[in-house]
C-alpha cells in the first residue's frame, strides 16, 4: 500500500480537517467505481460521563441518527444508502466516531449530513424515548441474556480500577438511561459536539482543493463554542492483586479475566507496542504460547485471549489503558491452575524473552494485518480520524509497521516482567443456571 500525502486544515470555527487523497480507492483491484471516506470522530466517549449518566455517550451517539436541523428522521440512512453507501457509528472510551463510505461523487452529499447534524441534531422527547428503549434492548442482547456478555470489558473494570471515569459501565444502568431528559442531551451537545472538539477526516479518491472548499460550504458556519479541556483519567497502580467474582446465568463453563495497567499509549508509545507484540506472542493463533500450552498441550482451557487494549483493539484510548486475558475453562481444571500456566509463560518470557524467529513471525504478521486493513478506505479513514485525535498524528498509522519491526526481544521480556501479580485484577466468572452441572 502506498501511503498517502495527508493535508491538513484548521477552519476558524476550530474543526480539524485530515484530508488522505488516495485516486486508486476502491478502483485499482475491485473494479468498482472509486469511494471516498468520511467520518468525524468527536473527542468524548464513555469515560466523559458524569455519575449519574452510564452509557450517555453511547445514547447520544444514537440520537445523531435521528434527524436534524435540515433532516427528519431516517433522511440520513436514506441519503447514503441511496448513493451505494455505508454508515455508521460507534463509542469508546476516549471518543464517538460517525463514519460514511460512498462513491466520490457524493462526497459533497456526505459533508453535508455531517455537518448538518453536526450543527444541531433533533433533539426531542419522542426521539429520546425511542432511543432509550433501542439501547436497553442492545444491552439485553449483548450483554444481560448472552453467555460471557460484558466479559471482560464491562466487568472488569470496577475490579482493576478505582474511579467512577475508569470503573463504570459504558453500556449503561437502565436507571441512569431512563432518567435521561432532553435538556441532559442538549447540554451533553453543547459541551461536546462543538466543531473545536472534532476531528473530520476524509481520505480516498478526493482533490484537495476542490475537497476543502466543500468543507469551508458546509461546516465554516457551524457556530464555534468553548472547548472543553481534555481530561486526564490517570488513577494509581495497584499495589496489590484484587480480586472479584461475578455469576453468569447464561455461562456454561467458568471463565476467568486478568487485568494489568498499560504504559501510556500516547507518552509511552514504544512501550505500549511492546505490549502489542507480548500480547500476539501468547495468544495469536495456534502457534502462540498459551495456546499451544493451555489449549492443546494440556487441556485446560476451552478458549485463550490475550490483548492490548480494554475495547479489544490497541491504541484506541489514553492513558489509563488495560492489558487482559481471559480464559474459558473446565470446572474441573480450577481457575488458580488455569492463572499459574499464564503466569509461568509470564515468566518465561520475562527470563528469556523470545526467539528471534518467534518475534519476526509475529512482528511480521501484525505489519501484514495492519496493511491489510488500510487498503480498506474505511480503516483508513476511522484510524487516521482516531490517530489524529488521540495523538495529534494521523500519520502515526502509516509508521506502526516499522515501529512494531523495532521491537527487540529483551523490549518483550521488560513488558511480560511488568506482569506482576501483585498489580493486577483477577476476575472469575462462575455459571449460574445455564452452567454445566
């Protein structure tokens, strides 16, 4: 993949712009007509939330479906999906991203829809009420009535962490959902969705001077307002193991999750990626350690994960971020000797770190996947927008490759060392009514 030349612009108002032209989208292999991508990521996710109001974000996220000042409801999906497009969006802990693909013809359509909604969303009891019940609807099907729902990214948290901003439930209380009044969305609006607070980025087959004037058409007169300043949500380590227990009546077998501190993904970026690497090496695919070991040289478990980033993906949030691994195991097996076989492969690196050949496969298979994965116009676009938001640089996507082939092994053996279990959660998860007997 040839990376593209990114061209920034910063419009009065205060919205960033990142624009990654790039003529062969969506051509060059498919066939198809060229696609542009669009999205704006907003600097607030779950984690800006007030006591109070669990799952706002995430709420709020889809009440911007929902009309706006120009659009009744549904005009939104109707205009993509008429122009062959796709769309949508989602929350994380540090932000809220909207996202558009379509041919590059509509690119203007796009912009648009954008920034009206962007100007003001139809906020309205009827619209609220809706949303409210669409949302407790997801949390029951993702979470209170499927097996392992919440694990490990909502449970856990409260054990790891101690401030309401790191330990509450992004998904949301019913409670807290329920009390929600339209007056709590247009403050929410107000503080957050200021233009000064987002990032839009546009990547594909686009022209940067006929691209920028659109963005000036469409979003120049979007009223600026105060931005709010950026938080920090550091807490201090553990200074011991803490442990927690949760039932799961859907579960059929007994898992168990363990949480460490990350380094800072954006001061202590190496670091983190050193992480990155460690995380691949115990559980990505058949020939990492902990698979070979737990799964199929001696049983113990049914499933292993180990990765970088509480959401499942690394760098998607600031500092405090969460290492964890989670283990799906047999009542039998019993979850301290499930925790010491990870704790023995801990160390193992820590002493030894890995081979060489070891550490190329992975470092090589993580710089394929992330190639992969931009020749997609809507990774591309959604990284770039996130990189620039979280780290002042978009560009930091396209350096990721050659970062992670400079992690040496004795940089893995410092992050599996920094696994101490003295500094962790561990949280089990025991089978309620759907367990086995």
């Amino acid at each position: 993949m040839v990376e593209p030349q990114l061209h920034r612009v910063t419009l009065p108002n205060g919205l960033r712009v990142v624009l990654a032209p790039d003529s062969a989208a969506g051509q060059a292999s498919s066939g198809q007509a060229p696609v542009i991508g669009v999205s704006v990521h907003y600097d607030v996710g779950f984690r800006s939330e007030p006591e109070g109001r669990t799952g706002f974000a995430h709420l709020f996220e889809h009440l911007m479906f929902q009309g706006s000042e120009s659009l009744e409801k549904l005009a939104h999906f109707r205009h993509v999906q008429g122009s062959g497009g796709v769309f949508n969006g989602s929350t994380h802990q540090d932000y809220t991203d909207y996202y558009q693909v379509l041919p590059s013809a509509a690119l203007e359509r796009a912009l648009f829809l954008e920034a009206d909604r962007m100007r003001a969303p139809k906020l309205t009891e009827e619209n609220l009420a809706n949303q409210v019940d669409v949302v407790k609807e997801e949390i029951r099907l993702n979470v209170l009535n499927r097996p392992y729902g919440g694990f490990p990214w909502i449970l856990l948290p409260p054990v790891l962490y101690s401030t309401f901003a790191n330990a509450h439930n992004g998904y949301g209380d019913f409670t807290d959902l329920e009390r929600a009044t339209v007056d709590d969305c247009a403050a929410f609006f107000d503080t957050y969705y200021s233009p000064g607070n987002a990032v839009l980025t546009i990547a594909g087959d686009l022209d940067v001077e006929r691209t920028v004037e659109l963005v000036e058409k469409h979003f120049g007169d979007v009223p600026a307002r105060e931005v709010p300043p950026q938080r920090s949500f550091g807490e201090p380590f553990p200074t011991g193991e803490l442990r927690g227990k949760q039932v799961d009546q859907h579960a059929p077998l007994p898992a168990v999750a363990l949480g460490y501190r990350l380094p800072d993904p954006v001061g202590e970026i190496d670091a983190y990626l050193s992480n990155v690497v460690l995380a691949a090496l115990l559980s990505d695919g058949d020939a990492s350690r902990l698979q070979q070991r737990l799964v199929h040289r001696e049983n113990l478990v049914v499933d292993v994960h180990a990765g970088a980033g509480l959401m499942g993906a690394p760098l998607d949030a600031r500092d405090p971020d969460t290492f964890t691994f989670t283990a799906i195991h047999t009542p039998d097996v019993g979850v301290e000797r499930v925790i010491g076989a990870i704790d023995e492969e801990l160390d193992k690196l820590a002493t030894d770190g890995p081979s060489e050949d070891e550490l190329q496969r992975v470092t090589a298979r993580w710089a394929a996947s992330l190639h992969r994965e931009h020749d997609r116009v809507v990774s591309r676009t959604l990284d770039l927008g996130s990189a620039e938001l979280l780290h002042g640089r978009a560009e930091m996507i396209s350096e990721l490759p050659d970062r992670i082939g400079r992690i040496r092994a004795e940089d893995v053996a410092a992050a599996a060392k920094a696994m101490r279990a003295d500094a962790r959660a561990v949280l089990e998860i025991e089978p309620g009514n759907g367990g086995a007997e």
